[in-house]
C-alpha cells in the first residue's frame, strides 16, 4: 500500500510539473545567473539581424519567428527575439525569455530608457494612441528633427521596414534595452 501510495504520489509529482511547463511555459530552472541590461555590442549587432530582414524583403506573419534564412514571415516581437538570439550567438549572453510579446518585453525583460539616451538597436514601445497597452515594438534607429525613426516588423507595410513617429506622438509608450541573462 505504501509503495503503491509513493508510486501514484510520483507520477503526479512528474505530470504535474510537466502540465504546469506546459500550461503556463514557465520553467524552473536550478541555475543562477545575472541579470543586466544588454551590452552596446550585442545591441548593434541585434539591429543588423533586423537590417538583413529587411533587405531580404521579409513579410510580416502574426506569431512568426522564422529565422532569417528561411525568411517566410515575422511578426514584431518575433524580429526582435530573432534578431537578438542571432546576436548572442557564441556569446556568454541568452535572452531572459524566447517567446515574450511586445507587452512581456516592456513589462519584464527591458530597462526603461529616455528618447534622449536609447542608442540604435534599443526597443522603442507602441501601442494605441488612448491605452498605456503595449502592443508593437520596433527596433531604435536614431532621433532627428523631432522625428523617431524605427525598424520594425508590421502589417501596415507588411513586413520588415523602417518606420517613423513623431517623437510627441502618443502611439509611443516608451523606450526600452532588453535584458540579458549573463
């Protein structure tokens, strides 16, 4: 009776840490690391994965991450996850998470920054012009002329472009670098 106890008390042990993974795509992980914001190489090196899917005229595709030689379609969150995992690539950096939204990105894998210090390669944040929601992301390019130039991923241009917004313009909710794991 005792074993067969222990035995059923296992199992569930076993399934339910599985369905729980599953369920929510929350893993426990044992390792420590570090958490810092991302170096300025890793940063650069990120916007030039978004500038070759650019130039390989990928188009956008809700939900994609498809890498860049296979570019069929991405979305904006998945250019960004792409583009950084390319950019740690034989690095010590990983990204916190491989599969956040552009709303998990604000809200627990960046660093808020200001217009006046993002550099190019950090996150600008976009959402609808009367809700704090998060629901776009791009990559910075640079500020000019009150203007915020951005590389996204987007279906009003359907695919990989370079974008604008006035730097007033209440469709940006923020500014952003992503956090690393080191």
């Amino acid at each position: 009776m005792k074993k067969s106890l222990l035995f059923f008390s296992l199992v569930i042990l076993i399934f339910s840490s599985c369905s729980f993974e599953f369920l929510t795509g929350i893993r426990y992980v044992t390792s420590s690391f570090t958490t810092i914001d991302c170096p300025t190489e890793i940063i650069s090196r990120a916007f030039k994965f978004a500038e070759l899917y650019e130039k390989e005229d990928t188009v956008y595709e809700w939900g994609g991450e498809d890498p860049l030689r296979n570019t069929i379609g991405i979305d904006c969150s998945g250019l960004v996850i792409m583009c950084y995992k390319y950019a740690m690539v034989d690095t010590e950096y990983k990204l916190l998470n491989e599969d956040m939204t552009a709303q998990n990105i604000h809200d627990y894998a960046s660093t808020k920054k200001s217009v006046g210090t993002v550099q190019k390669g950090d996150l600008v944040f976009i959402g609808p012009e009367n809700s704090n929601k998060i629901t776009h992301i791009g990559f910075f390019q640079k500020y000019e002329d009150n203007i915020v130039y951005i590389l996204d991923s987007s279906s009003d241009l359907n695919g990989v472009h370079y974008n604008t917004y006035s730097v007033d313009s209440k469709k940006i909710k923020g500014y952003g670098r992503m956090k690393v794991k080191y």
